[in-house]
C-alpha cells in the first residue's frame, strides 16, 4: 500500500478529478452517462470525475495505491467502485480547474477504484465555513474491467447523485 495523498483538499462547485497529464477538465454528464453510481464517474476513458456534498471549501481527502483489493472499512457511510483504465502514465488527483496536481504513480493498466465518502449529507447542508466537515477516501488496485456498483448509500445528497447518473 502506498498512501499518495492526505489532507485537505480544497474543492469548487463539489468536484475533483483524476486526470491524464494532457487531458484539462471533463463533462459531467458524460462523466457519468451509463453508470448506477454518481459518486465517481468513470465513463469518460482514462479519467474519473469524483463529486463531494461540499460545494466550495475544503475536504479532508486520502489517496491510496494497493497492489490487491483492500478490504472494505464499514465506517464509510457512502461506497461506490468504478474501473479505470489507465492508458498512459501521468495520472493525477486534480483540483477545479487545475489549480493543484498531485500524481498518482500508475502503470498502464486497468484498475479497481473505491471511493468513500463520510458525513457526505452534512457537507452538502453546510455553508464551507465551518471547517472540515466532510472526508472522502480514494484507492486503486490492478483488476480486471468490472460494471460499475454502490456498495453502500446512506445519505440524501448521495442518493440524489445516484439517481442523477441514472437518468443520463
């Protein structure tokens, strides 16, 4: 396991992305055209555009790279998994509008990606001026193409994503 980034992480209208080094921003609906989940959307190739109940401010956020599928930590209240190619190396956990890059050290290759989120509802309600108040987890493992699934939804803003995604 490899932790790539933890903290803060500061986000505009609710979105991050993993980007390709080349590629400059992505489309939400098509980000999301054809999934269950509205969490993480990885319908456009080689990129994943990631949502948060925060709209602008921080978020406390961590990105991980295991070698096998880690286990699943029940203290999320929101999960979903994508998969993700990575067709070239140079992937990065972008901010709005590319603010900020911090690489992800990939190899080509298809990947398993989980991404949790916790007191996603109470980000979304609040007005980014209280502080951190919600914390997303990121992390990859080599696999083979999966469908993409909600493993588990708790919250209002979550189920709203969900079935945003579904009607694209």
């Amino acid at each position: 396991m490899s932790k790539i980034f933890e903290g803060p992480l500061q986000v505009h209208y609710g979105q991050a992305y993993i980007l390709p080094d080349d590629m400059c921003g992505l489309d939400l609906n098509d980000s999301f055209r054809g999934q269950v989940n509205g969490l993480c959307g990885a319908a456009t190739p080689g990129a994943l555009f990631l949502l948060t109940g925060q709209h602008t401010g921080q978020v406390g956020f961590t990105l991980e790279v295991f070698e096998t599928a880690p286990a699943i930590d029940a203290k999320w209240e929101e999960i979903v998994e994508v998969s993700l190619e990575v067709c070239e190396l140079g992937v990065s956990l972008v901010k709005w509008e590319g603010e900020e890059k911090y690489p992800i050290p990939l190899s080509t290759g298809c990947y398993r990606v989980r991404y949790c989120a916790l007191d996603m509802q109470q980000g979304q309600e609040s007005f980014g001026d209280e502080g951190i108040v919600d914390f997303y987890y990121l992390c990859f493992w080599p696999s083979t193409r999966v469908k993409d699934a909600v493993v588990k939804q708790t919250s209002q803003i979550a189920q709203y994503w969900h079935e945003s995604a579904r009607k694209l």
